[in-house]
C-alpha cells in the first residue's frame, strides 16, 4: 500500500494539488486551494465529468463545514494501473 499511496501522492502533486500525505489510512487529503479551487463540494461534483475521477469532500467530516470547504480526499486502495490512469487524467485537467 505505501508504493501506491506513494504513486498517488507524487501524481496529485505534478497535478497542482498541495498534498498531506497520511501515515495509516487508504485516502489521501488534498488542498485544492492551488488549483484555484475553494469548494470541495463543487470540485467532486465536477470532477468525475471533467476528469473521470472521483474524490470525497472532506467538509462532510467538520463541524464547521467552511472549514474543510477547501480539502477533498482521494482513495489509493485500488489497482496500480487505475491510480496511474487517475494521476494521468489529474494532469491533464491540471493543465
């Protein structure tokens, strides 16, 4: 699991996102904010359309939901080749 959460993590980086790369957990939290993003809700919405991924706004963990409004996660328990197809398309939207 660490070569994929690795894999993941360095694809979601070359792709613009800031990353918080976890120590025991299957998903990795992301910060959109350098993708000039701000709304977690809506980038998930979008995101299976504009890249064929999905993600999970990490706002639906807060109390305070502005305060995770900025922050979705991204699952790594998956087959090599679909976290490099994922990290593949994550680039292109990126730019």
């Amino acid at each position: 699991m660490l070569a994929k959460r690795d894999l993941l993590a360095a694809g979601l980086t070359e792709a613009g996102f800031k990353v918080f790369k976890p120590g025991g957990t299957y998903f990795i939290t992301t910060d959109i904010r350098p993708l000039g993003e701000t709304d977690g809700f809506a980038f998930c919405r979008a995101l299976p359309e504009r890249a064929g991924v999905v993600a999970i706004p990490n706002a639906v963990f807060y109390d305070h939901r502005d305060a995770g409004a900025p922050f979705v996660r991204f699952a790594f328990c998956k087959q090599t080749a679909v976290l490099e197809e994922a990290v593949k398309r994550l680039k292109a939207l990126a730019g």
